[in-house]
C-alpha cells in the first residue's frame, strides 16, 4: 500500500493520496505518518492544519523516524504550530544528525557553533561541520573551511582551509569561491596567485558576493584586465 500512496503523492493525486496514508498512518507506520504530516503542513489533499501536522511528525520522531525528528527541528526552529523551542529544535536535530540527516548534522554544527540552542562548543560545531561536509553538504564545507582558517574550535590550519573552501567552491557554494579566491590573493595556504584569485572572485561577484568586487576592483586597480 505504501507504494501505491508514494505513486499517488508523486503523481499529484494529493487527495487519494492523503487518503491510503491515513489508513497506514493508523497502523503506526512512520513514513506514512511524516509523508501524511508533510501534507498537512503544505494543505495537500487536506486542509492546512500545523497541529496535526506536528502530532503526526512527534508521533513519528518518537518512533525514531529520522525525517520526522528532522522535521520537528524544523518546526521548534521557527515556530511553525508551535512556540519557537531552541532547545527543543536542537534535540530533535540532534536524533536526526545521528541517523545521518545531512542537514540535520550542518544544523547541529551551526547551533553548537553560535551557541544557540546547547552551550556552545567550537570542537562540537567543527565535528559536525566535518561530518556534513562529509556527507556532501557545501554550506558545511565552507564553513569548516572559516574555521580552520580561523584557528576557532581547532589550531590555524590554511592548507585543510583551502582544501574545505575548494570542494565546497566546486560545489557552486558562494561564499567558498569568494574565501577561496581571499586565500589566492593573500597567498595563505597556497601561493599567491592574482589569476586564481580573480577567476574565484569573479564567479563570487558573479553569484552576488560584494566583498568579491571590492577584491576584483582592486586587482583592476593594479592593471588587472577583467572583462
């Protein structure tokens, strides 16, 4: 039944949909409980309803559904249904990164890293920004990459710095192109290399990044030719 109510939903026949989920939801199965919550936080194939969608998502999260306990981070984050709760938001992220949630492990990294939820700790943020980066996710990379090169949570390390701001630059990640061609222009962690430095800042400045312009306006200056 469970893959007749996946086609539906992909399908976009929300209300038949809806319908087999609630028949499964009832038999306590915790995808159809998270999928069936979903719906009622988006209103589709039932009418919108935050309460509901958050007994579902609790119901689920308690039965150890990983998707479900991310989703309650979610939602005590922002206060979607619900007071916002960040000590709450940071437990339930916490179960989520510990199934291997990648965003729930960069959200876990970010609340140990600002404090914001859990005391903070700097060697706490830096192991989950590492084990987010691992998992692929670019924001985790960069970020990761600020911390080495910073010596925060961890010793000075250029080199693994420009090593997280690369892969996390390969990526599309904005920030990390910027951050990349800062180290190219400052010569930190690899030499110093004008070219390098512009081709990063450029894609930056392409994506929006402003402190990439004032790097690109000044290699102008020194006779740089940017097109």
């Amino acid at each position: 039944m469970i893959e007749e109510a996946r086609k539906l939903y992909n399908t976009g026949d929300f209300t038949q949909a809806a319908k087999l989920y609630e028949t499964l939801a009832e038999q306590n199965d915790p995808e159809a409980l998270t999928t069936l919550g979903y719906m009622y936080q988006q209103g589709q194939g039932v009418a919108q309803d935050q309460q509901q969608a958050f007994a579902l998502y609790l119901q689920a999260g308690e039965a150890g559904y990983a998707i479900a306990q991310y989703n309650l981070g979610v939602i005590y984050a922002h206060g979607t249904g619900v007071p916002v709760n960040d000590r709450e938001a940071f437990a339930w992220y916490l179960k989520a990164a510990n199934q291997k949630v990648i965003e729930a492990a960069f959200q876990v990294a970010m609340m140990y890293d600002s404090g914001n939820g859990t005391p903070q700790d700097k060697s706490q943020a830096l192991a989950w920004y590492e084990q987010a980066a691992r998992m692929g996710h670019a924001e985790a990379m960069n970020s990761l990459g600020v911390m080495y090169q910073n010596g925060d949570g961890t010793e000075t390390d250029w080199h693994e710095a420009v090593m997280w701001y690369e892969l996390a630059a390969q990526r599309g990640n904005i920030k990390a192109m910027y951050n990349l061609g800062y180290m190219y222009d400052r010569g930190m962690g690899v030499p110093p290399d004008q070219d390098a430095a512009l081709e990063w800042c450029r894609k930056a400045a392409f994506g929006g990044h402003e402190k990439a312009r004032e790097i690109i306006s000044r290699l102008q200056q020194e006779g740089k030719i940017v097109f």
